[in-house]
C-alpha cells in the first residue's frame, strides 16, 4: 500500500508493480468476456444448424452468422480492455470506459428482438 505521497511502504517492491490482486481480477474478467463470446458462437451455430423449424434457412443463416460475428467482437473488445486495464494498473492512467460494453447491449438488444420476430413469424 503507498504511503501519503505515493512511495511504496515495501522498499523491495519495484516500480510499476501492481497487486496481484487486482492483475487476477482483470484476468477473471477477461476469461468472462471470452465465456460469453463462446456461448455467442455456440448460439449462432445452434441457430444454424439444430433449429430446422425456426423460421426460413435465410433468415438462421442471418441470425447465426450475426451472433457469431457478435461473439468474435466479444472476445475481440474483451482482450482489447484487458490489456489496456492492465496497462492502467501497470503504469498509472485511465481505466477503460464504458463503450465496448454498451456497445454489447445495444447488439444483444438488436439480436433478441430480431430473433423474437423471426420466431413469431414461424408459427
């Protein structure tokens, strides 16, 4: 923990070190973000491929491919605000902000009403 003016209290901690603490705690995000863009690529594929009565083939193949893109960015923006949290901690600065995850929201929104239209149109 530093002291009042910012110097380490451990004379033997170098400079730059962060807790490893926080450094495990943007590792279990990153392996979040990753979880969820595979089960992304696994609903995309399972729109594609299992659902034989869902709709037309276009419009699975529409909805598959959209969720597996939206799964790579996923996975994409998971390892982009790991490795600029980790830089954060490492050398001091900003945190990364909000965007990529309203930017998932907005996308999984997107997503869920189309496929909630192209069920009520296969009755």
């Amino acid at each position: 923990m530093p002291t009042s003016d910012g110097s380490p209290t451990d004379p033997k901690t170098p400079p730059g070190a962060v807790d490893a603490r926080f450094t495990l705690a943007a590792e279990r995000t990153v392996l979040s973000w990753f979880r969820t863009a595979l089960g992304l690529v696994a609903a995309g594929l399972a729109v594609m491929h299992v659902l034989p009565d869902y709709s037309s083939q276009t419009s699975r193949d529409v909805l598959g491919i959209g969720l597996v893109a939206f799964g790579t960015f996923a996975a994409i923006a998971g390892g982009v605000r790991w490795r600029q949290t980790t830089a954060a901690l490492r050398d001091g600065g900003e945190m990364p902000g909000p965007l990529p995850v309203w930017l998932l929201i907005t996308a999984l929104t997107v997503f869920s009403v189309f496929a909630v239209a192209l069920g009520l149109q296969s009755r």
